[in-house]
C-alpha cells in the first residue's frame, strides 16, 4: 500500500480524513484536511478506503465514503442493510414528493444535493396508499437512521442519501422514473438503455 510508504507525519493526516469522511454526517471540507486537499494524499485516502470496500465521494463542496458500487450491490443480494418493505414505500413517497417531482418541474435543480430537496408534509405522506400508523412507524425510524430529517416545514432526504455513489444515485433516480411515470418518454428511453446493456452483458458471457 502507498500508506506504508509515506511517513508516520503523512500517515497520521490519511487516517484522520479517513475517519472525518466515515465518520462526518455533513461533506467534510478539503480545507479541513491536508490529506483531502493534496491530490497524492487523497489518493492514499482512496486507496485505504477501496481496502474495505468503501469509496471517497465528492459531495458539493467536501467528499464523504460510501461503499463501492460493486460490494453495495453484493450486500444488497445479500439481504445486509436492506429496509424493511414498508420504510422503503415511504423513504419513496419522500424522494418521490422531494425531489423527483420538484426536479422534473425544474423547482429543484438537477445539480442540487438530495438534501436540498422541497420539504414534504406528513399529510402529504398520509394521501398515499400506506396506512398513516405505517407512515408514522417508518418516519420514525428512518429519522433515526438519518434518511429522512425532519425541519419546520415538513420531511426531506436524511444526509444517509450523501454517501450514495453517482451510479447509485443515477439507478435510483431511474427507478423513481419509472415508478412515478412508466409510460412517459424518459422511462422508455431507460428501458431501451437497461436492454442494450443487458444484451451486451450476455454477449460478453
């Protein structure tokens, strides 16, 4: 590992922003660490973080860890870390009225963080298909969880949803499409995506 290599000065400053982005709730300033702000250094970060199967995000104006696209999906076949059915149904409702809804009627901007979103009323939540008492239960413990936060004006996405790498937030959003509007234009453009590759997947088998 490059780690070993460095002094005991330089590793000390890698593991302190390695345990700033696993640790930190909001995106960790590069400024704060000189082992962020140095290109070298934070790519013996990235290095320490891929030994565990975790990745350095870039998030806005700082970077946080998450987990590799790889291992998140082996873990998610796996059945480790996955929600149970009805805090799923409700985690959507609020990505859906959030931030889906709001970007596509250009009230959110595309760039803007998931946490940005527009605050969603639990009234709002209620006019859903799930029992309010679910949706109570499932709010509950996704604030716990950090999924969801709630502000003085209603829920939005918990900063948990800052660690998802791009690709995982791109198949989400991909699948918020084609929940919300699966017969719509962009859904059938993603279809016709998710097919070529699939087909390109069996040729390469």
């Amino acid at each position: 590992m490059y780690l070993e290599a460095l002094s005991e000065q330089r590793r000390a400053e890698v593991r302190a922003a390695v345990c700033a982005v696993e640790t930190a709730r909001l995106p960790v300033p590069a400024a704060r660490f000189r082992a962020l702000a140095e290109v070298p250094l934070r790519k013996v970060v990235e290095e320490v973080l891929a030994a565990s199967g975790r990745k350095l995000l870039g998030v806005g104006e700082g970077f946080l860890s998450g987990y590799d696209d790889t291992v998140r999906a082996r873990l998610a076949d796996e059945g480790v870390g996955v929600l149970p059915r009805e805090d799923r149904a409700v985690l959507t409702l609020v990505l859906l009225f959030s931030v889906a809804v709001p970007r596509a009627g250009g009230s959110v901007l595309p760039q803007a963080l998931w946490t940005q979103g527009l605050p969603v009323s639990r009234e709002r939540l209620k006019e859903s298909a799930v029992p309010d008492g679910v949706v109570d239960a499932a709010l509950s413990r996704l604030t716990a969880a950090d999924l969801v936060r709630p502000t003085g004006s209603g829920i939005v996405l918990g900063t948990q949803l800052l660690r998802l790498t791009p690709t995982a937030q791109a198949d989400l959003f991909e699948q918020l499409v084609l929940l919300a509007e699966p017969r719509g234009g962009m859904a059938e453009a993603i279809l016709r995506r998710r097919a070529r590759a699939a087909g390109q997947e069996r040729q390469e088998r």
